[in-house]
C-alpha cells in the first residue's frame, strides 16, 4: 500500500503542477478569451479538488510538501513517511513541469525566461511586492490552508465535503496572493517550474519552501490545540 500512496502522491502533484501552472502560462493572457488571475485562481483549486475525491482515499492527497508537514505538526500523519512524501511530491512537481514545458514550447516565441509561472519577489513579484510582504503572505496563506485542511478533514465535519473546501480555499488564496508572489502555499509547485526558468527562480525559491512551511507548522500546530478534547 505504501508503494501505492506513493505513486498516487506522484500523479496528484504532477496534475497540480500540470493543470495550475499550466493555466497560468498557456491560458492566463491567451489573445481574445484569456483567463486570467480568476482563472488562475480557479484552477489550481480544480487540481485539488478533482485530486482530493480521485485519490485522497490512497494517500490522503496531500500534493505538497507543506501539506505533510502540517499535517504531521497536527498529529494527523506519521513522521517516518515526510521524507518519502516529500521526494514524489517534489519529483511530480517537476514531471509536471517538464510536460508543461514542452507543450509551451511548442509555440513560436515561447521564452520561459518570461517566468513560466515561478514564484518571486521584489522585481519578480507580479505587483512588486517586497520580500518581508511575500514572506508574511505566504506563511499566512498556508497557515490558513492548514487550518482549513485539517477542519475540513476532522471526523466530526460533514462527511465528504472537503474536497469542496479544500480547493475553494485554494482558490480563494490565489485570488489574493497572485499578485503578492504568484502564489506557492507548496515547495514543490514552485521547485518544478524555478528549476527551468534558473537565475533568479532558484535563487527566490528558498522563500517558497521556508515560508509555507513555517505557516503549515503553525496552522498544524494551532489545530490540534483548538480541536483537542472537543466531543
């Protein structure tokens, strides 16, 4: 089963990737009916949710390695399984990547020096936001993910129905972030595209995995304070 968790942590990171990333950099500003920061928005949301009811039953559909450290942090997965989680979870970011890349390069004029939907700060912010701004967003953004992870998926919730919150929360943290840093809340979203733009994608990407780790430590940890012995 654990080989079986495994894979299914591989392919829900890679559609994450795949399917968030990808909107920002073919769909985002296509001439006529591009999508936009709404759209955007929406489908790194879409990859969760859809992700969360296809595989959460496997492995839990964590995606992202903040995700497993949050939720170890709330005493909701074992400490023996990050290190493992963490490595498919980064290995399907970049998978995703790579399929991404190679469907944007087929387009005349395609640089991905442009960004490719990296996340940055300072001169690489999309709104030029410094780097304390893009630090204190990103932590809180993923503390709040946390919260919303490990309410939605306590035993006392409605049953079947975070999914739902999950990848609206998502959603409604690209709808304000995007601007601050182009939105990461997860290391390896933001390690599979920095490692084909380099230069300055990788040089930032210490903020994107430091950051929402801090956050998905506090809100795991906050959790597990505010749900202990409720009846």
């Amino acid at each position: 089963m654990k080989t079986k968790q495994l894979v299914a942590e591989f392919f829900g990171t890679f559609w994450l990737v795949l399917g968030g990333c990808g909107s920002a950099v073919l769909a985002a500003a296509f001439p006529n009916v591009g999508i936009g920061l709404l759209g955007v928005s929406l489908a790194f949301g879409l990859t969760v949710l859809t992700m969360a009811f296809a595989i959460g039953h496997i492995s839990g559909c964590h995606l992202n390695p903040a995700v497993s450290i949050g939720l170890w942090a709330g005493g909701r997965f074992p400490a023996r399984d990050l290190v493992s989680y963490i490595l498919v979870q980064v290995l399907g970011g970049l998978a995703g990547a790579v399929i991404l890349y190679f469907i944007a390069s087929g387009k005349a004029g395609f640089d991905v020096s442009a960004g490719f939907a990296s996340n940055g700060y300072g001169a690489h912010s999309p709104g030029g936001y410094s780097i304390g701004a893009a630090f204190l967003c990103e932590v809180v953004m993923t503390f709040m993910f946390l919260l919303v992870i490990h309410g939605a998926t306590d035993k006392r919730a409605p049953a079947g129905f975070a999914p739902i919150a999950i990848g609206l929360c998502l959603t409604l943290i690209h709808l304000i972030s995007i601007p601050v840093t182009n939105t990461s809340v997860n290391p390896a979203r933001s390690t599979g595209v920095a490692l084909f733009v380099g230069g300055w994608a990788v040089q930032q990407l210490w903020l994107f995995w430091v950051a929402p780790i801090i956050g998905a430590l506090l809100g795991g940890t906050v959790y597990r304070w505010l749900g202990e012995n409720q009846d």
